[in-house]
C-alpha cells in the first residue's frame, strides 16, 4: 500500500491536498485569512471558491488581490452540475498551463467541491468516474460525495468520452460498451452518501 495512503490521519481532512501535480482540494480552512503564507508558499495561482448560496456570507474570495477566483454558487443540490464540469476544467486548465497551481475548496472538502476535481482528473487522465474517484480518495480519503453528486459524475463519463472522441474523429470508443448500472458502481466504492454542503 502507498506510504502517503497510510499516513492519513483525521487532521488532515483540515488541510488541502494535493490530487495531481499542481491541483489540490481543500475546506474553507484551507483558503482562510490565516493560510495566506501557506498558499503563497505552496504557490497557489487560482482558486476555485465553491459555495451554496446561503453560505455567501461565509465562504467568500478572502484574496482577491492575490489570486485568481472563480466562485461557484449553488443554489441546490439536487441541480445538474454537468455544465459546471467544462467551467471549472477551463479556469484550471488555464491556472496550470503557465505554471500556476489551483487551489479547489468547499465548506468541507468532501462532496461538491471533491466532485468537481473528479469530474476534472476523470477527463484529463481519461479515466472512468470510479478510477478518478479512487484516484481523488487516495490523496484526500475523508471526500464522500453525495449520491446526486455520484450519479452525475457517473452521466459525466459518457458525456466526456464522446466529445473526447468525436474532436479526435473516433467515434468507436464509445459504442458498443454496456452502461454501468449506478448501484453496481456504488457497490464498488462503498460511499458514504451522507450530504456535505461543500
């Protein structure tokens, strides 16, 4: 077993993370007035600041003049966060191209805010949603994604594998491949589908 993957310990859920070179996912604590040094030293570039709408007035852009945000709002959970994915792959995507590092947090680093960096290493790596959430859960191992939040990652994949395909003129990929039943891949990763607000 990976060193790294037996060191968690329960403090850590506290901390960002670092998921893959240069993207790293975090709780409000991680963004807070406090760690100003500590995201300037790790080099922190752009932050993606992800919030319910009734938490405006706690989960807020505590560094405007330093880094470069973009904030998510939610207004419910039950809402497609679909076309949240492409938005948030272009604001990273653009924070790492010339060497910057992206910071991604949420209230608790768990779900909505662990979803979008999922949704983002499944399509950058190509990998399945349940090889990115492994993936993700390995560098961070408190996120528990919703269950809604689950079955969109699990639409997602689809959805990525034929664009991917038709922008690289291949469309059998995607054919021809059964479609993964929700609860057999729930089964394979034994969520905790508990609701965390971010």
């Amino acid at each position: 077993m990976d060193r790294k993957y037996e060191e968690w310990n329960y403090n850590m859920r506290r901390e960002m993370q670092e998921i893959i070179p240069g993207l790293f996912l975090g709780p409000l604590a991680s963004a807070s007035k406090s760690k100003l040094e500590t995201l300037l030293n790790t080099g922190i570039t752009h932050i993606v600041c992800v919030r319910h709408e009734k938490e405006v007035s706690i989960i807020q852009p505590n560094f405007p003049e330093k880094f470069k945000y973009i904030v998510i709002n939610l207004k419910d959970y039950e809402s497609s966060m679909i076309p949240l994915f492409s938005k948030v792959k272009t604001f990273v995507d653009n924070g790492l191209k010339n060497g910057g590092k992206v910071l991604v947090y949420g209230n608790t680093g768990t779900s909505v805010s662990a979803t979008l960096v999922i949704a983002y290493v499944m399509e950058t790596k190509h990998l399945s949603y349940v090889d990115a959430f492994q993936m993700v859960r390995k560098k961070r191992q408190c996120i528990g994604p919703s269950e809604t939040c689950l079955q969109q990652l699990m639409e997602y994949e689809p959805i990525y594998k034929a664009v991917r395909a038709h922008l690289n003129g291949h469309t059998s990929e995607i054919s021809g491949r059964p479609k993964r039943q929700f609860d057999e891949v729930e089964d394979n990763i034994s969520l905790n589908t508990k609701m965390d607000i971010c």
